[in-house]
C-alpha cells in the first residue's frame, strides 16, 4: 500500500507515516464491546479535537457533541435504544433471531458516551448545500470518522449506535427545534479489537469487493450484490 517511488509528490508525508494511515483504516472497528475503566480527558479532549477539524461542507461546521455523564441518562438512552433494537429485529422478518443476537451497543459499558447532533439554525447554511441540502450530515459524518480513526490510533475503542428513535432521542437531551442527533458514539478501553468487522465474523455480511462499487465514465448495472450469511 505504501509507495515511495522516486515520482511521488514532494508533499508526501515519510514512508512511515503514510503507512500508519492506512494501517489505522484497515484495523478501525464499530466497536460493541467495552471495559468500564474510564477515558483519560486529555484523550477524550484530543479525539474531539480530531473530530471538530473534519471538513464541512462551506465550513459550516454542523457538529455538535453532547458528553453524557449522567448514569441515568445513560439508562434512559439505553431504554430507547432498546425500544428500537426489538423494532428494527421484527422488521428484519426472517433474520429477526439472528439480529437479537448481536450485540449493538456498550452503552452501559463504555467510559465515555457521547451523542453527535446537528446543529439547529442549519437553513442559513446555503454554501454547497442549495441543490443538496444533505451535505450538513455528509460533514457530521467526516467528523465522526476523523474521531474513529484518531480512537483506533490511540487504542480505544468506539462504536457508532444508530439504533433510536432521533425525536425521542432529541426531546430527552433537550435539544432547540431543528438540532438532531445523528449517532451515539460509545468510546473506551477494550480487552481486543476485533480481528476482522463483527458482523463478518457473525456472517451476517460481507464486505463487496471494490471492483464492484467503482464505475469509469458512467453508471454500471451489473454490480453483483454483497454476499452474506
């Protein structure tokens, strides 16, 4: 993966900083397993510092982080993510007890818990948004993998739970009309990083091959669709 050729660019970072990038996407894991031993704040501080210099889209900087201290607001969260968790799995029909079986969150686990939002007041916003109006959550979403990879590099884990109703979720967390909460973020220690993404290793997918998602010169049809068990 790592190429040093006489050609490369002159702004290429050293061979082994390059090499570390690519190490830490390859081995970041949506991570549901957690110790309860807590996160060192200056950790926690530099993960969120990575997060808030992601790109967005005409700067607008979208993101907003809601630190859940609160024990019982922790369970309160858990509840709802339940409530969903029992929803989404009879929706599923068939792989409903497949599904039940998975863990999908350390909510009660983890050191830290954290709810990324968007922000409210986002309509001002119309710098590369007017025909895709979207890209606010496309800017959430570079923020939080910012985090995830400076997580992985620092050896903790995180794990993005999307399981939840967003109204219920906004209304317990009093957030102003027009926020929204896009993720809940479960960061801390973990006993081992999966060796390959969870639900590989419970069969339930399968990652497709990058020649099926890259297209040259226009759309292809026949891109064959992702194994699993």
């Amino acid at each position: 993966m790592v190429d040093s050729t006489p050609d490369a660019s002159p702004h290429r970072f050293p061979d082994a900083d390059v090499a570390a990038i690519y190490r830490v996407i390859a081995e970041r894991r949506d991570m549901r397993h957690f110790r309860p031993d807590p996160v060192d704040p200056a950790l926690l501080a530099r993960l969120l510092w990575a997060a808030h210099h992601a790109p967005s889209v005409g700067y607008m900087q979208p993101w907003r982080f809601v630190r859940i201290t609160d024990r019982g607001l922790r369970e309160r969260m858990h509840a709802l993510v339940e409530v969903e968790r029992c929803a989404t799995a009879r929706a599923l029909g068939e792989r409903e007890e497949d599904f039940m079986r998975l863990k999908v969150e350390g909510l009660l686990e983890a050191g830290e818990v954290i709810v990324v939002a968007l922000a409210d007041g986002r309509e001002k916003h119309v710098f590369g948004r007017r025909t895709l109006p979207e890209m606010d959550l496309a800017s959430v979403a570079c923020a939080i993998q910012n985090m995830w990879l400076a997580a992985r590099a620092e050896g903790i884990g995180l794990g993005w739970v999307s399981i939840f109703d967003p109204a219920e979720l906004a209304k317990l967390l009093g957030m102003p009309t027009g926020a929204r909460p896009v993720a809940i973020l479960c960061i801390g220690h973990v006993e081992a990083f999966y060796p390959r993404p969870m639900l590989e290793i419970h069969q339930w997918a399968e990652r497709m091959p990058p020649e099926t998602v890259v297209f040259e010169n226009g759309w292809r049809d026949e891109v064959p669709a992702p194994t699993g068990g």
